[in-house]
C-alpha cells in the first residue's frame, strides 16, 4: 500500500538558517506532490504544487524538490524565522484518479530566535 | 474573501445522538473532500466528492454520510455517533478532482462524543 514518511522528531534550528524537511514515498509514483503548513488546531494551508515532471519549484523563501527516482521530495525554507515555526506536511497525490491526497503525518519545525 | 467555512467549530454531543457538520466554499471548486485528523494517524479522508450529486468513500467512511446537493455545500452527517468518532475534521474544496491544485481547508471542527 502507499506509504508516506516524513521525520517524526521536531526539528529545531536557529533562526535565519535553512530548514530542510524530507518527504518518502513507497509503493507507487504520484504525478503531484504538495506541501501544506499547519498551525496547532487550525487548518492545513496549502504552500507548494510540484509535478513529476518538475526537479525545483521555488516560491519567496520556500524551495521544493521532486525526485521521482528516490521517490523522495525536500522542502526547504531558506532565512529561516520563528514565524515559520508549525508542522509542515507533505502530500502526495494518491495512486487512484479521485483528487485525493495521502497525508504524511507532518515534521514539526521550531525555528529559535 | 476566498474560503472554507465549517460550522460549529467545536461539538460536544453524547453517544447516538445525529449530528451535522456543515462546510460551505465560495469558490465555485468542483472538488469538496471531509477528513478527521487523530494523534499518530494523521489526516484521513472520510468522503469526497468530484462535482454536485456525485459522492463517493474515502478511507474511513464507516458511521459518515455525506450529500452534495449545491456545489458550495458539503456537509458531514454523523447518524448515529460513537466515542471513537471524536476527533478534529476538516473539509476541504479544489479547483479540480485531480491534484493539481492546492486545497483550502476549513478551520476545523473538534467534536467530542461522550
């Protein structure tokens, strides 16, 4: 079945670093991958759409890879600051063509001051 | 503004008793999915549903039912509610019903069932 996994540990960083969070995917090759932010209690929100067909897509601070061969995605958050601090999840299209996404269960980021 | 809207934002209802959870979206998307979110389990999806009148199971649709009678409306109707229901839901909408696009999700709605 399809499995997603991202790190269970919290990572913690100093601000104005680079925060890198990895995405595995097993079992199957989505054509779409997507990253969402959410806050303690409230909603996921979306940030980054990747296609299979793309390595990098970059939005403001965030940078996303897409290694269909690993099957493996990384997102990045470049100058990092404690705002960005929150879970981050990675969402792979799932293998049926129903819209739906496979959530991985999140990496939360702290980012100190 | 562009968005989700689910109502109540927290529910507290004893065992059997029906219950509804409403989602609304103002955005015209085709697409409008609910699911719950546990402690170690994630998100999971419940229903979804690709376009009005057309509805279809999730993952976790056992004690859920759900209609798509409007495009903007989606609700959630528990018939007959159990402990191991309570959990946090959200609804969410798309453009489409591939993944192509980005999902906006609701705030949320925690219920609890005693």
């Amino acid at each position: 079945s399809q499995k997603i996994e991202q790190n269970s540990e919290a990572l913690n960083i100093q601000e104005g670093k680079t925060a890198t969070l990895t995405c595995n995917y097993t079992n199957y090759s989505p054509a779409y991958l997507q990253w969402y932010r959410q806050d303690p209690g409230r909603g996921p929100v979306f940030l980054l759409l990747i296609r299979e067909n793309e390595k990098e897509k970059r939005k403001e601070r965030l940078k996303v890879t897409f290694d269909t061969t690993l099957k493996q995605s990384l997102f990045h958050i470049t100058a990092s600051q404690p705002a960005d601090s929150a879970t981050y999840l990675c969402a792979p299209e799932g293998s049926s063509n129903t819209g739906k996404l496979i959530f991985g269960q999140g990496t939360t980021l702290q980012v100190k001051p | 503004e562009a968005q989700v809207t689910q109502n109540p934002r927290y529910l507290i209802t004893v065992t059997g008793k029906k219950l509804t959870v409403t989602c609304s979206q103002n955005m015209n998307h085709e697409y409008m999915s609910w699911y719950r979110q546990d402690p170690g389990l994630g998100l999971r999806q419940i229903y979804y549903s690709m376009n009005v009148e057309v509805t279809d199971k999730g993952d976790v649709p056992e004690g859920y039912k759900v209609s798509r009678k409007e495009k903007r409306n989606f609700p959630l109707i528990l018939e007959s509610p159990s402990p191991n229901q309570t959990s946090l839901y959200f609804c969410a909408s798309s453009l489409s019903g591939r993944a192509n696009y980005g999902y906006t999700f609701g705030s949320g709605t925690r219920l609890t069932v005693v």
